[in-house]
C-alpha cells in the first residue's frame, strides 16, 4: 500500500488546552506566557490584534488590562498530555 500523509494543525494548541477544562473562557481573549513568565508564547485569536507573539509580559501588562485579556504561566505538562490524545485520535 501506498503510504498516506497528513498534516494537523492544532490552532494556537496552547490557548486552546487551557480553555479544554476552563469553559468559562470560551469567549475572553487568552495569552499563555513562557517559563517564569517572561514572554508570550501563545495566544487566542481573538488576543492576536492586540499582542504580540513574543512580547515580553512586563511590556504588555497594561494591554491585557485594556482589552480584558487573561494571562496564564505554561502548562508544559497540560499541553503534552492533550497532544497525545489528539495524536491517539489521529492515529486510530
């Protein structure tokens, strides 16, 4: 058999896996922050027109208070177990 390939992108996965168990942020703009929360390295579209990728935390404080946008330190151990699941699924 021919082997098939597919490619899967799990938009802004980070953003997403902390809005997995909080349902309540659903429609709140979410950025996740890197170790010791330094800069960002993830975000929700609806946060993308008003932070950067990258940006460091203490530059942008302000904005996330402006625009209600909520922060959250990573979840490096969250993210791996959810893209398992998503690779289980993908894979059966």
């Amino acid at each position: 058999p021919t082997p098939v390939f597919g490619l899967v992108d799990c938009n802004s996965f980070y953003a997403s896996c902390e809005r997995v168990f909080r349902p309540d942020l659903a429609k709140v703009p979410i950025v996740v922050l890197s170790n010791n929360d330094g800069c960002v390295i993830a975000r929700s579209y609806d946060a993308k027109p008003y932070v950067k990728m990258g940006a460091p935390y203490f530059q942008i404080k302000d904005v996330l208070r402006r625009y209600g946008i909520q922060s959250f330190s990573s979840n490096f151990g969250l993210y791996g177990d959810l893209s398992q699941r998503v690779m289980t699924i993908i894979e059966s």
